[in-house]
C-alpha cells in the first residue's frame, strides 16, 4: 500500500519562502485518490495553435520567452487553530504564463499554491515596470493550477501567449524553464533535459498526478513559469523540487495534458470539477499465490481490490476480492501499470485521473474465475480527512469547549511541517486509512479546552494529549458523531438535558453541567475575542438567525 503523504520531500516554490503543501491520497482506500484519465474530449488542441515565432535572434525560444510574467501576491489563508480569524498575511512572488483561451480570450495560467487565499494579486511583464491588479478565474487545487485575467487592456498591449505543444516530450528532450525566481528582479532562464515522466505526488494537494520531471534549475519564485521545448511550444508549468539528502537537481513541471484537463473542464463546466477517483484500496499482485488463489489465468495480472470506499465512484459496483484487468480497454499488470506508449509503461493513476467527473470508464475485472465489464461514472474523490479546505474552517463552541474537524492544513497549523512525525498517531490513522462511510462524515476534534466557569478542573484533563488538545469526540450524549453540523444540531437538542457528555478517543469522557454552558460560552467569547459560538456555515445549517433562539442556551447567539 502507497503511503499517503511524503510531502516534506517536495516543496512549492514560491519566493517569500516554501510554500506548506497539503495532503491527499495515494493508494490507500480513503486514502488513494486513484488518480483519473483526462476525459473525452479536449481543450484547444495544442496542434491547432501556431507556432511561436522566432525572435529576432532567429530563436522561437527567446520570442515565446517573452510570454512568462511576474506574480505578486498577499496570501491570508484562515487561521485553522482559531477559525474564527485570518492567519498572519504574506508576501510572495511566483511567475505565470500568458495563454489565449478557446475562444481567443487572454488569460495567464499559474500555479494554485500561488494565489490560494490571495487577497490581493498583481502582475508584471517582463518588459514592463507597469504593475496591473488580476483576478482569480478559476483555480484546481489538486492539479496545482490557477487560471487568472487582467480587465485593464494595457496590460496586454504588445503581449506574448505562450504556445502549447501537441505532445509530450520525450526523455532526454531539451527544456528551457523561464520565470521570476529569488536573486533577482528580472526574468531568470535555466535549461535542462527531461530526465522522465511519471506519476508523481504534488505536494500542495497530495494527488498523484502525471509530471514532467527535469534537471534544470527550479527555484523559490519559478512556480507557475512556463517551460518551452526547442519550438519555443509550452510543455508544462514548473510548479515544485525535491529537497532531501541524496537527490541533486530534481525538479518537477505539470505537463500539457493535466493543463489541457484543467481547461477543458472549465470550458465544459464553468468552474473546476477535479480529478475523479475509483476510490478502491488496491494490492498488487506480483506472487504466484495470490494469482493462483483468485484464479487468474496464466500470462494475466491485475490488481486486486481490498476495500471499497462507500462514497468512490465504484462503490456498490466493485466488490472486494474483484480483480482490476483492463481500465477503458488497457491491460493493467500486476504492478499497477499500463501501456504509456513509446514511454513505455506507467501507473494506472495517469488513466484515472485523465479522465473527468461525470465521464463514464470500462472496467474489466475478474469475479470469482469469471470475467465481467463494469461501466461506472467517476466521481469527485471525497477524503475523510481533506488535504484542502476551500471555504473559511468550521468551529463550534460548547462552554470552554472548541470543536474543529480533521484537515490536513489544520495539523499543518497544530504541529507544523513536520505534522507527520508530530500529530498523534490516532489523527494519523484517520488521515492514512480512514474512509468516509457517509458524503457529510468528518472527524470532529477536541481542539482546546478554554478555562470557565463549567470547564473548571478540566484544562488538562488527559494524560495522553499535550494540553487536551487533539482528541477525537466518538459520542455525545451516547449516540455517534458524524460531522460538526450533526454535533452542533445535537448540542441545541439536549438544551433541557441535566448533563451534557462527550466520550472521546482513548476511553476518555467530559462531563458539563448543562445550565452552566450558557453563560460559560459567553465568558469564553468575550475573554477570547470569539465574535460566534459557531461558524456561519454551522448556524446556517441551524436555521441562521431564525434558529437562533433554540440554540440560544448553549450558543450565546444574540
């Protein structure tokens, strides 16, 4: 089984500093986001655009160099600690490529790690001392990739639109990686080779997905710069490095084919719908034995699945013991791996995530000794801990207690880049293995424990977590907690109850007396700053302001 996450290996490059990558799926059931074929259909196809004309030096490098520009941008990302504020702002620098769309219109493509969260965001052409504000089109965290435009038609006075090549280049092909990185203020050209294409982990979303990787120089302040070919055609974005002991001159660039997705789906949908996933733990099946066992015939392979995802895109279609052989007519072998060409081969991820949400894939499998087709609709991958968030985190506060749900940027928050090796292993176990049985699960937390009038005593009530923090809530009341929004509706329904009781991971249990929780929640608001017992999405789910006064006792809600 694929380990989950690996992120502190690879790193986003911006300029103010390595951007904190966040977390998705490998091949674990909850886990592995089996990543999904780019769909029917494309974007504008590469071979339909023209040629990138050479400059005056005779080389369409130099002239197509011209279409990289400078990202300037003020990220506030939420503060997932204390949800009920923004975290410290910073400035970042990063570099972007100017595009024209399917329909002719200008638009700069960047990375997503870029601007995610920006509150404001700037760009600078090369040629240019001329600053002009942008705005946020679209954006495909998982892809890493974020599409942006500029109303004010000075900016694209005399512009340069990078062309986009009709393929992939091939291994030892000649790149040249152009943008904005640290040491200097103008445009930076490095070149290397394209040492190999795989499926790789991107470390600000954690998907596995198809990368170009290469040996030219990508630093702080490269993300989102186009790499050209010797055509001077775009091949990709660089977008991250590898940083670890032993390993020299690793770069990584999103390649055209996971462009041409993000595209083509904003085209199709207005908006970003994401890679799709199979949801499925898979186990290769390299031994003898274990094809012998489920009876696959000789010369075949396949890969055996060991757990659905209720919420995957198979789920209720796929069994486990199921044997994967073909995915939309491509034999799979027991590695995991499919025919990629004159590539040779590569990992089954590539096929999944080529493909969109909503399209249909075969599967070829084998039940029982018998072989069968099934035809599934791909879905959306849906984690039980996300790597990302997208809207302002949720919180719910009863008395001194706050509550959260389980993200990998709230234990990035918690305990850093390191969280791997610092968050308690029972959170860790969720994010690796844990899977969703329903669409609105979560895994709700202790967060902290505010000193009040009914939290008195129970500062440090466990042993077993730094300063009660971190504990997973199991119960309330005697009955299981789903989500945040299931807890908040249960804590306004037990309002005339004596007690309130929370059992939480570890056999641990906290006992409130519930006519002091009222007028707790308001001490801890007001000696905290907290504007609301609750997020707005929680109260909205409550009723909003019409629901206020049966939530009144417990909320402190005016």
């Amino acid at each position: 089984m694929r380990c989950r996450l690996s992120l502190p290996l690879l790193v986003c490059l911006l300029a103010a500093g390595l951007h904190p990558s966040s977390g998705t799926p490998g091949s674990s059931a909850g886990t592995s986001p089996n990543p999904v074929p780019a769909a029917e259909g494309g974007a504008a196809s590469a071979a339909e655009l023209p040629l990138a004309p050479a400059g005056p030096s005779g080389n369409p490098v130099d002239a197509a160099s011209a279409s990289a520009v400078k990202v300037f941008a003020e990220l506030t990302p939420p503060d997932y600690s204390y949800p009920w504020q923004r975290g410290s702002s910073q400035s970042v620098t990063a570099s972007g490529v100017m595009v024209r769309g399917p329909r002719e219109e200008p638009w700069i493509i960047t990375n997503a790690h870029a601007v995610d969260w920006a509150t404001s965001v700037q760009l600078k052409r090369s040629w240019d001392d001329r600053k002009f504000d942008a705005r946020v089109v679209a954006m495909a965290r998982d892809g890493d990739l974020a599409l942006l435009t500029v109303e004010d038609p000075k900016f694209w006075e005399g512009a340069v639109f990078a062309t986009f090549a009709a393929s992939l280049p091939s291994p030892r092909d000649q790149l040249t990686v152009v943008g904005f990185p640290v040491g200097g203020n103008t445009v930076s050209v490095t070149s290397g080779i394209v040492s190999r294409i795989d499926v790789v982990q991107y470390a600000f979303s954690g998907r596995h997905l198809l990368a170009i990787q290469t040996d030219a120089a990508i630093n702080g302040g490269n993300s989102g710069g186009p790499a050209l070919n010797d055509r001077g055609e775009c091949v990709g974005l660089a977008f991250q490095s590898m940083k670890s002991n032993g390993a020299e001159s690793i770069g990584y660039i999103i390649p055209t084919p996971v462009i041409d997705h993000f595209l083509t789906d904003i085209r199709a949908n207005g908006t970003f719908t994401g890679f799709p996933w199979l949801g499925v733990q898979w186990q290769g099946m390299g031994g003898v034995g274990i094809r012998q066992a489920y009876h696959v015939p000789d010369g075949q392979g396949g890969l055996l699945a060991r757990q659905v995802v209720p919420v995957g895109s198979v789920a209720g279609q796929l069994q486990e013991g199921d044997v994967l052989q073909r995915f939309d007519g491509a034999d799979v072998a027991s590695d995991g791996t499919v025919p990629f060409g004159a590539h040779g081969r590569i990992d089954l991820g590539y096929m999944i995530t080529s493909k969109y949400v909503g399209s249909n894939a075969t599967l070829g499998v084998l039940r029982d000794g018998k072989p069968m087709d099934v035809n599934v609709t791909m879905k959306k991958p849906d984690y039980l801990v996300p790597s990302y968030v997208e809207t302002p985190p949720p919180y719910l506060l009863v008395a001194g207690l706050l509550f959260n749900y389980l993200t990998v940027p709230y234990l990035q928050s918690e305990y850093g880049e390191q969280f791997l090796q610092q968050a308690p292993d029972s959170l860790l176990a969720q994010l690796y293995y844990g899977v969703k049985n329903t669409s609105d699960q979560q895994v709700v937390v202790l967060s902290r424990v505010f000193a009040s009038d009914a939290t008195a005593g129970l500062e440090d009530f466990s042993a077993l977590t730094p300063h009660s923090r971190n504990i997973q809530l199991l119960r309330f009341q005697g009955q299981p907690v789903v989500s945040l929004a299931q807890l908040a509706a249960a804590v306004a329904a037990a309002r005339g109850d004596e007690f309130l009781t929370f059992d939480l991971d570890h056999n641990e249990v906290l006992i409130l007396e519930a006519a002091a929780v009222d007028q707790s929640t308001q001490q801890v608001m007001k000696a905290h700053a907290i504007p609301r017992p609750m997020s707005a999405d929680l109260a909205h789910s409550l009723g909003g302001a019409g629901a206020a006064p049966q939530v009144e006792a417990f909320s402190g809600m005016p």
